[in-house]
C-alpha cells in the first residue's frame, strides 16, 4: 500500500509541474484458471482493461510516457485454459502468451494430489494465433539452476525444437519454471536462440530498456482479493526483489530467485493422465 501511495503522489506532483510521467509496464502470469473461478478471473481481466492497457509482451516495445501497459502471460498450458480463460480474453481482445512444458502435452502435471491436465498438442495447435502467442517453458519443468549446463542446454533446445515442429513458427520466449534462474542461465537462452525470457521477480517490465532481454512478472491467481490484484497491477510489490537480496545477504544465498519455491531438480511433476 505504501508503494502504491508513493506511485500516486509521484504521478500527482508531476502533473503538477506539467510533467508527463513516463510509461509504466506489470507483465502478470496466471498458471490454472478452474471452472469455479471463471467469474472472478472474468472480473480481473475487466480491472485490468480499466486501469492499463494490454500488449502482446513477444513483440516490439514502445511505452508511451503517461499510459500504464500490462502484458498477461500463463505458465503450464494446462486445459483449462482453453475452455475457461480463452473465451473470456476473447471478449475483451486482452493478448496472452502461454509457456508451454514441450513434454508434458496430454498428460498431468503437478505434485501429487494436484495434478492437472496440460493442453493436448491438437489443442495447443488450435489457439488462435492472432491472439494466443506460445513460448517455452522448458521439455519437463525442472528447477535450472539445480541441474548441469548441459541438462539446462538440452531442456531450452529440445523445448524450442519440439514447440516449432509442431507450430511451424519460431518459438522466440521462455519463462523460467519454478522462478529460478541465474545470469549464467540467462547467458545460455540467449546461446539457444531465445529473444526474450521471462523470471518471476515482481518488477517493472521494460523499465531501462525497450529491448530487455530478462523481463519480471508478478504471479495472480483468480483467487486473489480484489485489493491485492489492483496493488499488483499497479507494480506495488516490486519492492520485494529488495526484500529477497537482504535475506540473501543475510542467509548467505546466491540464488537470485531466493524467496521462490526451490524443489528437487531431478523430481519430475509430469505423469500420464489418469483422469483422476
């Protein structure tokens, strides 16, 4: 709340002195939109349409100086998507871009006991691309900065490989799974040919640069109180990055998504689909 009220004085006192702030720019990430849940995603995609004004996150970068931009991207691709979230960014022509698990297409994913179906390859292949776009998610989801270069090489690779066979088109983006990653890990997208990735640390996106290569998010749920979705629309928890370097200072960490879900590298979360 504090950084919200400080964004808005700061904004205020500009107009003030006829000044124009600059643009601003919050890319989101959703991961499953269940039935129960359509309502109130549909309410967020409409606060959101109020407030900012959405773009496609894959493309060019131009944010013009006094407009507030957001960018919805969704991690997984799990079925759901298509029949809950779809129709409603439909709606309201609000682009998207799905990360996708090349190796967990038609099968479950989750931990145990929270399992859910990711996307078919048919399915997957039937968005529409004028809205929908797809980017990589890695081949079987592990936490990278856990496994070797060569595991993490051959996870961007095969991904990417897979994902252009099956949509004839480049697969340009990749989000990191679980919100891990390191400058040697973003060192090695760019080796394998991605243009832009995507992390989960809650910052402002395209802040310094345009062309930015590593772009932060902030993670929404559609159970998300309507206060705590218009703070994060508004880049008000960026001040959490902060938050996770003081407590790498003081635990003595070196990982920069420090404060992220840090699971075992080599335990898998895709299984066949079982229906249950």
């Amino acid at each position: 709340m504090a950084v919200f009220a400080s964004s808005l004085l700061t904004r205020f006192v500009s107009k003030l002195v006829g000044k124009t702030p600059g643009g601003s720019c919050v890319v989101l990430y959703y991961h499953s939109i269940l039935p129960c849940q359509r309502t109130r995603f549909a309410r967020q995609l409409d606060l959101l349409r109020r407030h900012a004004r959405p773009f496609d996150v894959t493309g060019p970068v131009e944010l013009e100086r006094g407009v507030d931009y957001v960018g919805v991207t969704f991690d997984d691709a799990f079925e759901n998507f298509v029949d809950q979230a779809l129709p409603e960014l439909k709606k309201r022509k609000i682009p998207a871009t799905m990360f996708v698990i090349s190796g967990a297409l038609g099968k479950g994913f989750g931990p145990a006991g929270g399992m859910e179906r990711v996307m078919s390859a048919e399915q997957l292949c039937s968005l529409p691309t004028d809205l929908v776009t797809i980017g990589s998610h890695t081949a079987s989801h592990p936490f990278m900065p856990g496994i070797s270069e060569e595991d993490a090489r051959r996870e961007l690779l095969e991904s990417k490989a897979t994902l252009e066979r099956l949509l004839n088109c480049e697969i340009a983006t990749f989000s990191f799974p679980f919100g891990g990653f390191s400058p040697r890990l973003i060192e090695i997208c760019r080796e394998t040919g991605y243009r832009r990735v995507f992390t989960t640390l809650p910052v402002f996106a395209f802040a310094e640069d345009p062309d930015e290569f590593a772009v932060g998010r902030v993670r929404v749920d559609p159970t998300d109180w309507f206060v705590e979705f218009r703070l994060k629309l508004a880049g008000a928890y960026r001040w959490l990055p902060l938050a996770f370097a003081l407590k790498r200072r003081f635990l003595g960490r070196a990982n920069p998504a420090a404060g992220v879900l840090q699971p075992t590298a080599s335990r898998s979360m895709i299984r066949e689909w079982s229906g249950q």
